[in-house]
C-alpha cells in the first residue's frame, strides 16, 4: 500500500527523514519531540528489520519480533506531531541551503534530511541463483520458511544472520547445512551455542557454492570442495544469508561521500559532508549494524537536526526562491555546538 497525500512545495519542513525501519522511526519520534516540522517517508514499514522473528537484544525487551518493535516505535511517533507516509522517495535535490525530496506524487522541501535508508540483501552471483530466485532461492526464512516443510536445505553466509536464518528455518525443514567459506560461523555467541545444539543444522565450512541445479525445483548445489565425498549437495532450497548492500544511491546524487563500501560516511554526531544531511542505521559506515545502534544514530541524527535548525539565523528557502543566509551553516553550526 503507497498512502500519499497532496503535497504543497511552498511548505517548508524542518526534517525529511527517507526510511521507513526501526531508525527512521526513532528518528520520527524524536522530530515529533523535539517540535520540528517534520515528515518521514519511507516503505516498507519497519523496513527489514519486520521480517526478523525474534530479537532478543534489543535492551528492554527480552524477546519480541521485529515487526512488534516496528509497531511499538511508529506507535510511539504518532503520539506526536510528525507525519510519516508510506512511499519510496525517488529523488532529492539541493537547491541553495534546502533539499526537496521526491515521491511519485510530492515533493517535501526542508532544512535538513537524514537519510535512514538501510540496506537490501546482497546476492549471490553463481550460475542458477538469478534463476532459481523467488522459486527455492529465497532471503528471508520467517516469511518463506513455513514453504519448504520437512525439506532439506543451505543457508549460504557465515555470519549472524546466517545462524539465525538457519535457526528459523530449523521450525519447518528436515535438516539444513549452513555453508561457509570462511573457517567458522561468526555468529553472536549465543545463536552459535543455539547452532551448535541444534541437531537439524550442520556445517560446512571453507566450502564455496559454485552452482544451484535442478529442472523445476532445485535439486543440488555444487559445492568447490566435496563434502562427505561429494561435490553435490542435494537440497530442494537455498536462503542466501551473504550480508547486505547499503542504499546510498539517493544520498550519492546529492554529493554525500561513500566509502569503498558505499556505506556512508558519518561522524560520531551522525554528520555527513554536507552540511544539514545526516545519515543513521544500517546505510552508514557503522560498524556494529544493530536495531539499538540503528535507533540511537537516529535520534543522535534528530539532534544535531534540531541544532541545525535552531538558530535564528537559519536561512530559508521555499521552492527556488532563496534568501541569503546573514550567517554561513558553517558558522551556525559552530556557535550552536
Ligand atoms: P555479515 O556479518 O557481513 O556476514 C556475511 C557473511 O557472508 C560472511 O560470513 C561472509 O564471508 C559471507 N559472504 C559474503 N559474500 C559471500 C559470498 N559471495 N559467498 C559466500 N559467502 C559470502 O552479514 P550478516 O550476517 O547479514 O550481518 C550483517 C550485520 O547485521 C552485522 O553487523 C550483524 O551484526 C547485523 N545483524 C544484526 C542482527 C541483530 O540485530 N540481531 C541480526 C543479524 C545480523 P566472509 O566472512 O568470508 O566475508
């Protein structure tokens, strides 16, 4: 469902917030607190993180699922004065000291945006995984699961999310390898202990899929090294757990540096290298990628925001016309730290 509404471009907005997971929800939350004008557009709801089964590490709930947190958070946004729709944001521009954010249908201009727009799932590029996509080749255990009963299958990745993807499946599947090309699982200590006691989940390691086969199932991996004396694993699905790519390209069109990762660059005050654009979540070059990290960059982006706007001398701007700015950002935002 894209929900949209009839946009005015004269209207200017204190904060676009692009992204619709748990950070661009906290984030939205903040806004609403914190009486800015603003406006978070975003789709999916909850983003990746409502396809996740169960979280257990987010601090003050010892278990509950990701679409529960998702739902908690935006309930929570909604107590205040923030407006959140469902749309993808198609472009953004930056037009003297303002952005202008756009959707299929609107156009939002605004003082500041914080870009909180995640990541997709990275794929694996061998013979048959384009192929097999959606039809036994599938990312995300919770939603596709309950499909492959009593199946055999690999989840191909060697970090956490291939633990946990492993684990979730081990509710419907006969038995799973999870196949690694590292030396081991690199998984949070308590989803490997899980691993390592669950007896529907075998590993193997420093082994590389070089091929998904069958006619109109999958039927087998090739694996680069035999396992058991085989260089054929037969398994009728294959979820793909190999990491994920940060969605940058919006920020990028506006200048916003990358690294090599095309994550973006942030400071510890969630800053990029444009002044009034901040960055939160899962599409920065944070190390540890958590639901709590992801939040608490989006409030911290929420923050520097509100200084960025709260100085007197902020400039403003509406549609083209620009009036000039008594104080240079640079300068606002050094005598507001
Ligand atoms: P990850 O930690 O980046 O691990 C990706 C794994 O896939 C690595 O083992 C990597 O191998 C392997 N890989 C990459 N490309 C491959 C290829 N072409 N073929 C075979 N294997 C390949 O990714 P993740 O497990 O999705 O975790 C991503 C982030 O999300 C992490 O920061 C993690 O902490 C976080 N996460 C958080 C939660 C949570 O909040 N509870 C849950 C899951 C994940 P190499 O090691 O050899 O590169």
């Amino acid at each position: 469902m894209v929900v949209n509404k009839m946009t005015d471009p004269q209207e200017m907005y204190d904060i676009v917030i692009i992204g619709g997971g748990v950070t661009g929800l906290a984030a939205a939350m903040y806004a609403g607190r914190m009486k800015l004008k603003s406006i978070l557009i975003g789709y999916p709801p909850g983003g990746v993180i409502a396809t996740t089964d169960w979280i257990e590490n987010y601090p003050g709930f010892i278990s509950l699922s990701g679409k529960e947190l998702a739902d908690k958070i935006t309930a929570h946004a909604r107590e205040y004065d923030t407006e959140i729709i469902l749309d993808n944001v198609t472009k953004v521009e930056h037009q003297n000291n303002c952005f202008i954010a756009y959707t299929a249908f609107g156009q939002y201009t605004t003082k500041t945006i914080v870009f909180a727009t995640g990541s997709q799932y990275r794929k694996l590029d061998v013979p048959g995984a384009a192929e097999y996509e959606g039809k036994g080749v599938q990312f995300c255990g919770l939603c596709d699961g309950p499909l492959f009963q009593d199946k055999t299958l690999a989840v191909i990745g060697g970090g956490d999310s291939a633990a946990k993807e492993a684990l979730i499946l081990s509710q419907w599947a006969k038995e799973i390898y999870i196949i690694i090309r590292g030396e081991r699982l690199k998984a949070e200590p308590v989803n490997l202990e899980r691993v390592n006691n669950n007896n529907k989940i075998r590993m193997i390691s420093e082994t590389n899929v070089t091929s998904i086969e069958g006619s109109e199932h999958i039927e087998r991996v090739l694996l680069d090294k035999p396992y058991q004396g085989n260089n054929e694993l037969p398994v009728q699905g294959v979820f793909i757990a190999i990491g994920s790519s940060p969605l940058s390209d919006l920020a990028k069109t506006l200048g916003v540096k990358t690294n090599p990762k095309g994550e973006i660059i942030i400071n510890r005050q969630t800053e990029t290298n444009i002044n009034g654009i901040y960055a939160a979540g899962d599409v920065t070059d944070t190390e540890f990628k958590q639901a709590i990290t992801g939040v608490a960059e989006g409030v911290l982006a929420v923050y520097e925001a509100y200084k960025y706007v709260g100085g007197e001398s902020v400039c403003t701007c509406v549609d083209t016309d620009y009036i000039d700015c008594p104080v240079s950002p640079e300068d606002l935002r050094s005598q507001s730290k």
